[in-house]
C-alpha cells in the first residue's frame, strides 16, 4: 500500500468511526495521541472498529446480527455468548480489536454447543437456585443417602490459591473438570478475583457465595485434611457400592499431593466422587493433561478438543476477561507503548531465587537468546552513522519483571549505541512490584494486566516454569521461545529454545499408570501428552502437528 492509499484510507476510517470515539474512549485513549501520526497499528484497530460501527448501525443491539465476519471475530469465533452488557466488562467484546489477526485456531463445533449447555446448566443451579439451595442443605449432613442420579445440580468448587498465573491455571482446569462430570463450576472470590475477573457465564454468577457453609474452613484445607479424597480411601470410608456417601469431598491437587489423592485420576475413581454433590478442589496446577491420560473421558475430550493442544487457549479467552479497572491498565499501556510499534516482542523474566534479582546470569542469557535468534539487533560499538534514506523499524520490547534491573540494562543499552540494523528499540516495563505479593489488589490487578500485554505481543519470551508465562502464551495463541532454568547462576546452553506447543504445563502429574495399576512414565502413554520443554518431568499436551 502506498502512503497516498495508506492515508486516504485512514481517512475514510477516521470519517467513519467518528462518533464511536465518543463510545469507545473509556476504554481507548485515541485522544492521548490525536496529534500524532497514525501508524498501521492504529489504522488496524480502526478498520475493525469502523467495520464494527457500520453494523451495529444496521440496527444490531447486541452485535450478534453483524456482518459474519465482523461477529465472527467478536465473539472470538462463538466461543462468547452474545446478551452480555457490553459496558459492565468492556474487554469481552473488545479483546478482538488488539489482536492483529483472528486466532487461526477455530474451536470446534462441539465445544461451542457444550459450552451453551454448560451455560444453560448453570443458570439453573447458580447461587441461589432453587437446586442451589437444595443442595447447600445437604452439606448440614455429613453423609447422604446418594445415588449417581439423586442430584440434579453437583458442584466443583475451586479454592483461590497461589499466584496469580497458578490461578487462572487451575481455574480453567476445574472449569475442563465440571463439564467433563457435569458439575457446575463456583469459584471462592478470595481476596480479589471479582477485582480481576468479569462474570464469564451469562445471567448468573460464578462467584461462590460468601454464606457458603465451608467457606471459613477454606484456608485449612490441606494434605492432612480427613474429608479429602485421599485420606478418606486410606480410612476405606469410601465404598462404591454403599449408598451412603459424604455430602462433600475436599480434593487435594496441591504439588504436596500424595499417591492416594493423585488417584482421582484415575476412571475408577470417578464413579465414588461422581455420587458426592459438592467437591471442594485446591490446586496449584495445571492438571489438564492427565484428564487426557483418563480413557473414560477421551473421547469426549476427542471430541470437544479436536486439535489438543488448544484447550488453554480457548478456555482461556472464553474464561478470563479483564474486569475494567484492569482493561484500563492494558490499553493505556497498549495505546502508548506499544500500538505504534512495526513490531512488539514481550520477554517475561521470572527468577525463582531468593529475590528477585537483577542477576548477571539472567541478563546475560537474555541477551544470548534474543541475538542468537535475532529477535533484537546487536548495537554497533562503532557508532557508525545510519544511511538516512532508509527508514528505520521500530520495536517495541514489553519487558514484565518484579525487578527493573534487565529492563534498565536492555534500555542503557540501546540508547548509549545504535544498532547495526539501524532498526530502533523502544524498551518498555509496566511496574517492578520487587516481590510477590499475592492477593494484593493493585499488585494483583498489575500482573494480571501484564499476564494480557504480553499475550498480545508478536513474539514472545518466556521463562521456565512460570505460569505467568503459561497464561500469557495461551490467551494469545503463541508458541514463545523458553529461557530454560538456569542452574548454579550459569547460563543455560542452549539459552532458549521454542515451545513444542502452546500449552501450560502440569507441573506435579502423577507418575501412575491406572490401568495396570503400577508406577509408569505419563509421558509415554498416549502421542499427545508429552514431557514439557522446561521441566523435564512435567506434562503438556501436544498435537500430532507439533514437531516433536
Ligand atoms: P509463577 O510463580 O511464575 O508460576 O506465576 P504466578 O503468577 O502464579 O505467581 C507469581 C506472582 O508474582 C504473580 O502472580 C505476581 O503477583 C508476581 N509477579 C511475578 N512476576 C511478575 C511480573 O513480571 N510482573 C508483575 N506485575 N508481577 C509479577
């Protein structure tokens, strides 16, 4: 496209989308760069909005009924149902406006309808149903006259727990749980998820109520916990064929899980927990995978995921929506520093050490993966004068980091020496909170924000075992390079290396094979559950297309 093209273009956009500036600038500052040139970037958003605008001038209240592709893109691809308040949570039908390209994953025909279903079925039994309710009397008693069908509404309840990345993780993986038992998931609000998060199901709520009788017991639930599925297998207190069954069972995912609670895994199992309408779940993992490992849920599975290896992606951007406050903090931040970018990298560094550094090992291995894998240019020590006839690229380096050490450094860098491509290096980093101070509102909201950022960036690096990374290359769809774990403050060699798939991995999976009932490697039981990149014991899944 020639400038000529490109500007009439922008333009006729600019004409176009007038009267949606007034609509859109809560959640998109156009007016903080009025007076600069916009770029391609810019011109991109405002096709989409313009395309966005000229339907729902066509009379379309909820913009379901807009032109195919324009609704396609929205509702992410009819992962999102329709009906919302636009305004209580203006990320959910904005998200699609900062992401260059649609998700070239599509999800399947069959995940979409049975995400209906689960919608539908949790408008049913939602807090303060007439099933709910129903049901929270049972848990006055501690053991039930139960059969698998007594129950019209069951429950998974998940318990806030750990970091943030650890917790949109298991969210999504309680989430994965409840429709494969066809339970309803509740989340306990902790100290800050309605903060973070908006509703994602329509016309209830998933947040569980703060009266809900186990609540105060939340933070004592642990290993030793005797109404865990575990310790109630040791004490045989859990026969399939009694009719008496507890009114709840406390599942213990957390990594300090011993051989009997990992069982849940297992099919056998299934049929116990199936009879017990409230399951109480507190985990800090991502234990997907070994829902896959189970033959009685494989075919659903099959079926829901046909390329495996989307789950998190699509639960993600159907789960996780930005509340305001936070979608404020992204768009600011895109809007400035990134939008006008040719190109944007994001590089997450997460140190697991006893602070949070700047260590010259991190720096150092920072700088070996990107120029190895000419990511960033090297700087020209020479000072050599640029040729002014071309036109210099610019990219935007979004660093995430709880210290500001390797953002300073990489800063330092490209101002005190141009770069041999001539290409110019913006570097840029939200906050440096120090450390990790999980549950906290304003630090909460900030890594939330930058868990999102990084998700839209073009390239992306990551560190080791870092869920936060996990979350970030899973919204956006992106395989990113991994900065591997460095040991004894070396750095690794090779320093990064790129992800098999973009899949979180489970980084505590049983080490049991259920069927034959003895200890076995999960990584070699099925082509699509594979050792992660980073840890080597680790699970994730992979599709058949992954070069593995
Ligand atoms: P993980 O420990 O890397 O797997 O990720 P989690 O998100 O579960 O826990 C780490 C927590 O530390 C985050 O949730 C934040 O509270 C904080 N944190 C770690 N790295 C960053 C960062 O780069 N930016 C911000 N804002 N917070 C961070």
């Amino acid at each position: 496209m020639t400038s000529y093209q490109l500007s009439t273009k922008i333009l006729a956009i600019c004409l176009i989308s007038l009267p949606l500036f007034v609509a859109f600038r809560l959640s998109l500052p156009f007016s903080s760069f009025s007076n600069q040139t916009l770029s391609l970037a810019d011109a991109r958003v405002l096709d989409k909005v313009s395309r966005n605008d000229s339907s729902l001038a066509q009379g379309s209240e909820d913009g379901y009924s807009q032109s195919s592709s324009v609704s396609e893109d929205k509702f992410l691809g009819g992962l999102l149902p329709p009906g919302f308040n636009e305004g209580s949570c203006v990320s959910r039908y904005q998200s699609w406006l900062y992401h260059k390209k649609p998700s070239p994953h599509k999800p399947s025909p069959y995940l979409l309808s049975r995400l209906r279903a689960y919608e539908d079925l949790h408008k049913r039994c939602g807090p303060y149903t007439k099933s709910y309710n129903k049901t929270i009397k049972q848990l006055r008693s501690r053991n039930i006259v139960s059969s698998a069908e007594s129950s019209e509404c069951k429950y998974v309840v998940w318990v806030s727990f750990s970091g943030l990345g650890n917790r949109i993780l298991t969210v999504a993986s309680a989430f994965l749980y409840a429709i494969l038992t066809n339970r309803v998931l509740l989340i306990d609000p902790g100290k800050d998820m309605p903060d973070l998060f908006c509703e994602p199901f329509p016309e209830t709520s998933w947040l569980l109520p703060t009266n809900f009788p186990l609540k105060r017991r939340f933070d004592k639930f642990n290993q030793k916990t005797p109404n865990s599925y575990g310790n109630m297998l040791k004490r045989n207190k859990l026969n399939a064929s009694s009719e008496l069954f507890p009114s709840y069972l406390y599942l213990h995912l957390v990594h300090d899980y011993d051989d009997h609670d990992r069982l849940i895994f297992c099919d056998q199992h299934q049929t116990p927990m199936n009879r017990v309408p409230w399951l109480i779940m507190k985990s800090d993992n991502y234990f997907v995978p070994s829902l896959f490992l189970s033959p009685s849920f494989d075919q659903e599975l099959s079926r829901l995921f046909p390329d495996k290896a989307t789950v998190f992606h699509h639960l993600s951007r159907y789960l996780f929506h930005p509340s305001n406050q936070v979608w404020g903090l992204i768009t600011r931040y895109y809007w400035t520093y990134l939008a006008k970018a040719d190109e944007t990298i994001g590089i997450q560094i997460r140190v697991f050490e006893s602070s949070s550094g700047p260590y010259q090992h991190v720096m150092d291995q920072i700088l070996a993966c990107t120029l190895k894998q000419n990511l960033l240019p090297e700087v020209d020590q020479q000072e050599s004068s640029a040729d002014p006839s071309v036109k210099p690229k610019s990219k935007a380096i979004l660093m995430t980091s709880l210290s500001s050490g390797y953002f300073e450094n990489l800063r330092n860098m490209y101002w005190e020496h141009p770069t041999v491509t001539g290409d110019l290096i913006g570097i840029y980093q939200p906050s440096h909170e120090e450390y990790q101070q999980t549950e906290k509102q304003s630090h909460d909201r900030k890594a939330w924000a930058e868990m999102y950022l990084l998700s839209l960036t073009d390239v992306l690096i990551t560190s080791a075992w870092s869920t936060f990374g996990y979350v970030a290359q899973g919204l956006g769809g992106l395989k990113p390079l991994i900065l591997f774990k460095p040991e004894n403050r070396t750095v690794p060699d090779p320093p990064c290396g790129r992800v098999i798939s973009m899949e979180p991995c489970f980084h505590a999976p049983p080490n049991y094979d259920c069927k034959a009932k003895t200890g076995a490697d999960p990584g070699n039981l099925v082509p699509h559950v594979r050792h992660c990149e980073d840890m080597s014991w680790g699970l994730k899944l992979v599709d058949r297309h992954d070069d593995i």
